[in-house]
C-alpha cells in the first residue's frame, strides 16, 4: 500500500508540471494538490484494480489506471478547495495551513478548483487513449466516477450538508428522522467516491460482475466507517492534530455521529461499518483483498 | 439549423428531471441551463458530427451525439455561473434576469456551477455506453473536451481574464504586447470549447484527419469572430439589449478590442476571422458545411 502510495505521490508531484497554462493558475492547483494526505482514494482505485486483475497483468494495470486513479485525487482535492470557500465553510485553514483562497484569493481558489475537476476527467482519458486500457472499460470507469462526484453524488451531498447545518444545534439525540438525513448526507458526500474509485478500479482492472458487487459493497462500509471516524475524532482529538479546532463541526451545528447518538454508540457504529466491508470481500482472496480488509481494520484503531 | 437547436433545447429541458438529486440544487442547475442562449455549442457539435458522417449516418449520429452536445452546453452554463460570482466577475444580472448567485444564494452556485461541470462528462460518456457511439471516439471527444475547457482552455482565458483586467484604462492602443494577450486570452476563454464543440463533434461523426483540421480551423476562426463582435456589441448597444449596461466592460478596465484598436478596426477584423472560418471549410460540401459558412457570416451582420 505504501508503494502505491508513493508511486500516486510521484505522479501528482509532475502532472501539472509540463502542461501550458497560467502560472498561477498552476500554483494553486500545486498547492492544494500536494498538501499531503493520505491519496486514499487514489490508492483504493489502484487497489481494487490489482485485486480485479489477473495475477499476470497486475503491474502493468497499476501503470495504466495511474493517470485514473490521480484523477481521483484531484477531484478530491477540488472539492476540498471549493468546500472552504467563505461562502461554504468558511475555512482559513486545511491541514495546518492556510487554505487555497487564503493563500492565493477567492476567485483563484474558485478556478483552480474548476480546473483541477476539469483536468481530472482529462487524464483520466489518458488511461484509455495512451495507456492501452480498454476505451469501453475507461469509459464505463468514467461515468462511474461522474455520476459520484456530481449532483446525484458528491456535489449533491455537499448541498444536503449545508442544508442540515445547524440542525445538530438543535436536534435530539436518537430522532430517526435526522439520522437518516446524516446517512444519505455521509453517502453522497463522503461515500460516492470512496465508492466509484473502488468500482472504477475494479472495472479497469477487468473484474467480472461478481467482483464488482464486492468491492461496491466493501466502499460502502469503508467509506461509512471513515466518515463516522472522522465525526468521532473531530469531538476528541486536540486542534494541533486535527489542523482546526476540536469540536468545531459541533460548534457549527453539523450533524454529525456523537452530536445525534453517543461517543461509544458512534465507535459501535463505525465497528459494524467495518465488518461489513470485510465480510463484502469474503470471495476475494488476494495480496490486495487482504490489505483492503486490512485498511478497514486499521481505521477502526483511531477510535476504538 | 433551427431544427437542431429545437432537439438540444428539448434534451436540455429534461435532463435533469430524472435524476435523483436535492431539489434545490436541481432548481439552481435549472435556472441556469434553461435561461436561453443561443445553444451555440452543442449546435455546432451536432452540425460538425453531421459534416462528417456519411450521408446515410447523419439522422442516427445526431441522435447519438445529443447527450454529448448537451454537456457543451451544460460546461458553458457552469462557466457563465462562476464567473458572476462576486469574487470573479461580480454579475448580478445574466441575460437580463438575475444570476444565479443572486436568485438562489452564493454557494448554492459554486455547487450548481459543479453539479454541471461534473454532470456535463456523465453525458458525454452516455453517447458511448447506452447510445451505440464507438466508445474510442467518445474517449478521443471527451479528452478534447476536458482539454479545452480545464487549465489548458477555458479555465486558464478566466485567468488570464482576471490577470488583464484593469489594463484596459491604461493601455496605449495598438500596444503589440497588450494585443498579443488580448489573442490569447480570447483564444483560451472563449475559443477553446468553440474548438472543441467543432473538433468533438467531427470525431464523434467518424470524420478523417483532413475533415477535423478543416474544423478545427473553421472554429478558430468562428470563435475569434465571435468574441470580436462581443466586444463590438459591448462598446455600441444598448444596455436593454445585452442585458448589463453598454460599456461595461471598458468601465472595469477590461481588454477589449475595441479599446485597443477603433470600432472600424475591430469590424475588419472580425470580418477577417469569419472569413478564415469560411475558407478552412472549402473542401467540405455538404448541406451542414454550408450552415456553418453561414453562420460566420450571419455573426458579422450584428456589427457590419
């Protein structure tokens, strides 16, 4: 996981490097694409494609759905630049340092973001233009990941959350009605893309029907366990961690997992989450299956 | 060409019915994607698929290639929706009614812009996976598209747009330097999905090498004339017919052509861009390819 960590890393560090546009332009979308992180997405695609593939082509798959899986990445990362604006979230600072509209001004954070999900769908073609992927499967890939991070996905999450913030304010603990609002709200924002890079990837990776179905449901409980981890860790940890204030999505009245149950229903939760996405890949038995089932584990140990 | 028009207008009021996203931001996408507009994108996709194809292939391409011509359409309407933000052009009027920002609220059209953006590629990919186009060709389209309109393209002209803007009150005219970037931000800004619009669609038509050139060329010329008689209509008008007042653009220091050279100048070379675009078709015949030649010169009666 770490190789592919790195060679995702690699990539990023020099995909923008060669291409002719502004060079502020540029600047901003460097800037916000190489601040770290942990390029889960990206590495689940990769992942999910080496788990799909047979045992001979793994290598070359990882080199072909690359350009792909960074795709992903950069779709991630426009999000977060476009979610901190002042007129969404209002946040000066992501992961210690001072947000893309900080650092550059609004309008350059607004188009870099435009940029980067622009670019994305760019060299995600490249995966079936140039690097000898199947054009059907590159397509069928693509519209995956489409349809997540747009309004029937990503996006439209993004619009549930603002609608529901400051409900946490006031709602009461345990109401149904409001827990099935975060659920949806957690799908859409969180979990359509952990979902499509584990589709796409398994699609590129030549997975049959049966394979896909796994790794769909194995995203579903990851990318639910990873969203109420996160609520978890934003009610505990200490500001210098977490790069923003502990508590602060509690302060802003966002519903969230401990504000609707509890701390130790929350980790129950996120428990049940992760077994589900295990148990999903209980057909699959691989190097990568295994790291995948050992990923979920794993997350668990922040919290629990 | 009234015909085609009808068919993306018609796509284009529905499209968004179905889809399973929150009501607001459909509302806003719908604001946005449904306020009229010339449909000049998509049209000229559809027209260039239908110069290429085979004579028997025309009635069945352009039914293939609506979904895609759709997200021409849906990319452009994203773009118009960003730059009115307050932090980029600061707009409160598109089209004589009010953008989107100022009928629904800031961030709800930083998401809409999104929604579009992203949800312009899910029907892009449609014309190569439920509407029997060659997924190849629809890959080698979507690359020209994503190309166009990201960092390289449209995104890297508002850059350059916002760079520039301002030196329009202190430019000498005629200054070479300040021309050269008045090229080429017009180039990037608006010629690039002109460009692509026209490319797109000659590929998805199955059209040659020589037949792509020939459009491509053809769009650099249209999409030149296009913004140079913009820029004309912005200095003479009248503010009720363009829907912002007339000027507006020289007050905001804008690089015009206009404020660089004279209105007879900018006249003659409007006629000269058009005239290019008409030249580069010379070796296509067809009823589509006399629409096109059309439609360069329709585009200088506004201003000659």
């Amino acid at each position: 996981m770490d190789t592919l960590r790195k060679l995702v890393e690699s990539f990023l560090a020099d995909c923008l490097h060669d291409l002719d546009m502004p060079e502020r332009l540029r600047e901003a979308m460097n800037y916000s694409l190489l601040a770290g992180g942990k390029r889960l997405r990206p590495v689940l695609c990769l992942l999910c494609a080496r788990a799909a593939a047979p045992e001979a082509k793994k290598e070359e798959v990882t080199r072909q759905a690359l350009p792909f899986a960074a795709g992903l990445e950069m779709i991630h990362t426009y999000s977060l630049v476009h979610d901190d604006l002042p007129a969404m979230d209002d946040d000066d600072l992501r992961r210690g340092r001072p947000s893309c509209h900080k650092a550059f001004d609004e309008a350059t954070a607004i188009l870099a973001g435009d940029a980067l999900l622009t670019d994305a769908f760019a060299f995600m073609t490249r995966a079936g233009l140039k690097n000898g992927l199947a054009p059907e499967l590159v397509l069928q890939a693509i519209a995956v990941v489409a349809e997540a991070a747009g309004g029937r996905g990503m996006v439209g999450g993004q619009v549930l959350d603002m609608v529901c913030t400051g409900l946490g304010k006031t709602a009461v603990k345990g109401d149904p009605a409001m827990i099935k609002r975060l659920r949806e709200m957690q799908a859409l924002k969180t979990g359509a893309l952990f979902r499509a890079a584990c589709v796409s990837g398994g699609i590129l990776g030549g997975g049959d029907a049966e394979t896909l179905t796994a790794l769909k449901l194995y995203a579903e409980g990851l990318g639910a366990a990873f969203q109420i981890v996160d609520d978890i860790l934003d009610e505990t940890q200490d500001s210098a961690t977490l790069g923003k204030p502990a508590g602060s999505d509690a302060e802003e009245g966002k519903l969230t997992w401990p504000a609707l149950t509890s701390l130790d229903y929350s980790r129950k939760l996120a428990e049940a989450e992760a077994d589900k996405a295990i148990t999903a890949l209980a057909g699959l038995s691989s190097p990568e299956a295994e790291t995948l089932r050992a990923l979920a584990q794993k997350l668990l140990t922040r919290v629990c």
